[in-house]
C-alpha cells in the first residue's frame, strides 16, 4: 500500500507546521493512516517525527507524535537510527504517557536508551 506522495508531502507539511494544531493533527493522522504507508513512507515519517518530538515544546503534541512513531515504527524494516532522537529525550520531562511510548519503542529495539537526566 501507500498514501501516494503528494499525500506524504501534505503530511510532513502538517507535520513540521509551526501551529501546534496542525503538528496534533498530522500525528494523528498518521495512526490513522498507519497501515496504509509503504515501507519508504513510514521510514521517512518516523524520522521526521522523531526530530520534531524531540524538540516539541507543547506536551500535548508531543504525546501525540511520540504516539504516532509507536504506532509506525517497525524494527524489522527500521533501525534504531531512526528513531535515535525519540530515545534521547530527557525522560523526566516526559508525562508517563509519553515514557510509555518511548520505552515501547526502545523495547522493541531490545532496550531503551532514553536520557535518565
């Protein structure tokens, strides 16, 4: 399957838009497009997920995306590179949701390597 590329394009806009809004929604629609990426599309979407988590300041979209990684992320079409800037955030500055999500996916890689500071 696949969403099409101008669909992924439209994505990653709402994706790294600059109102939380639209970075909410984008991660949203992510899950619920998850088993409609191929496997080009969803590596590229966990990748700009990860970088945007990981510097997101509203909690709330945060969760949102963190959510969204989990729900794509495959360990056996992925790398732990991809994923690399969700497993470097500070841990606690997370809500336990959020940590739910990133120790889920470092589970899934064999172990997480989230910040303990």
């Amino acid at each position: 399957m696949s969403i099409g590329r101008s669909e992924l394009a439209g994505l990653i806009g709402k994706i790294i838009s600059a109102l939380p809004e639209e970075r909410e929604e984008g991660a949203e629609n992510v899950c619920d497009w998850s088993q409609s990426f191929d496997l080009l599309e969803a590596r590229i979407v966990v990748r700009i997920l990860s970088v945007v988590a990981h510097s997101e300041k509203n909690a709330t979209v945060r969760e949102a995306q963190l959510n969204a990684v989990a729900e794509i992320f495959s360990p056996r079409s992925m790398s732990r590179d991809d994923v690399a800037p969700v497993l470097e955030i500070p841990l606690p500055n997370l809500d336990p949701s959020e940590i739910s999500y990133i120790q889920g996916i470092g589970d899934s890689l064999g172990g997480i390597e989230g910040s303990p500071s």
